[in-house]
C-alpha cells in the first residue's frame, strides 16, 4: 500500500508542478485590467505557419524564437489602485525569484525596469520581467519564459505589437 501511494504522487507530481500559478495570474480576470496570455501550446501552433513573401528571412528569425518561448503574460492597466497592487506584486516576486537588473529608463514620468534570469550563456535568458510603472499613464507588466537569445526579442515586438516593444528593443542591444 506504502508503495502504491508512493507510486500515485510521482505519477501526479510532475502534473501538479507544471499547473504551478505564478503570482501575477491574480490579474488576468480583473475588470480593468488588459491581459493577453500566451502558453507553449500556442507558440507550438505559431511556428508551423509557413511564411510568404519578401520577409522570409525575418519570419524565419521570428519562428525560431517563438519555438524557444513557454509563456508569455502582459497585464496593462490605468486603474492608479491596481497599479500599485501591480508594483506590489513585482517587488514581491522579485524578493522571492531573484532576477538580474538588465536596465532600468526613467522618461516622461515613466520608470521602466527589465530583469533577466540567464541562462547557460551571457545572452541566453530563461525568464524576462518588465515592469512599467506608469505613475498616472498606464502600468504594464510583462513576463516571458523560455529559453532564448536576448537579442531576439525585438523580432517578438515587432511581430506582436508588445507594449514596451522599445524599450525591450534597447534592452537587447545593451547586453549584446
């Protein structure tokens, strides 16, 4: 019997572990607040368009990156009390999945934050946080996981029409 429970949670863990809600799931159902969520599945699907035309050379960029991507989340909001429950929420992931300052802008009354956590290389990124405290314009918060090459993140901005697609765009040229 001992074993067969044993058996049962090894065979429900991995299921569990991949169901894992990060914290700032909270917004995605808010009025109030925008959100567009894309998981692995999609990008999967994403990649097999084939591409036409004169800008197969970039669509082709574009896909080999999208097959590198497991999630990607944006939260958008003007609402001045989610935004700072937004702000909360990305000091608190921060203190709990330490990422590395890649950059930090401060224009127009925006502060613009985006952290990396790398992976095997120095370009290589497993996770990307951008935080866009809007003070009285819109708050952003995007999160992309995968494993993939900074300086392709301007091909995904491009191709997506991303919020923070400049600022993402300098970011992967500073740390080339």
């Amino acid at each position: 019997m001992k074993n067969l429970i044993i058996a049962l949670v090894f065979a429900i863990l991995p299921t569990l572990m991949h169901a894992q809600v990060t914290a700032f799931d909270k917004f995605e159902d808010k009025a109030g607040i925008e959100s567009v969520i894309v998981n692995k599945k999609m990008f999967q699907l994403m990649s097999q368009v084939k591409a036409t035309g004169e800008d197969k050379a970039n669509y082709q960029q574009y896909i080999d990156l999208i097959k590198k991507l497991d999630n990607l989340k944006v939260f958008r909001t003007v609402n001045s009390k989610y935004s700072a429950e937004m702000k909360a929420t990305v000091d608190a992931y921060l203190k709990n999945n330490p990422l590395e300052e890649l950059m930090r802008i401060n224009e127009g009354g925006r502060n613009i934050k985006i952290y990396v956590k790398s992976g095997t290389t120095a370009s290589q990124v497993r996770e990307l946080l951008m935080f866009m405290d809007g003070g009285k314009q819109e708050t952003i918060i995007m999160s992309l996981t995968g494993n993939f090459d900074l300086s392709q993140i301007s091909i995904l901005t491009d191709k997506m029409s991303l919020p923070g697609g400049t600022e993402l765009k300098k970011a992967s040229k500073s740390k080339k």
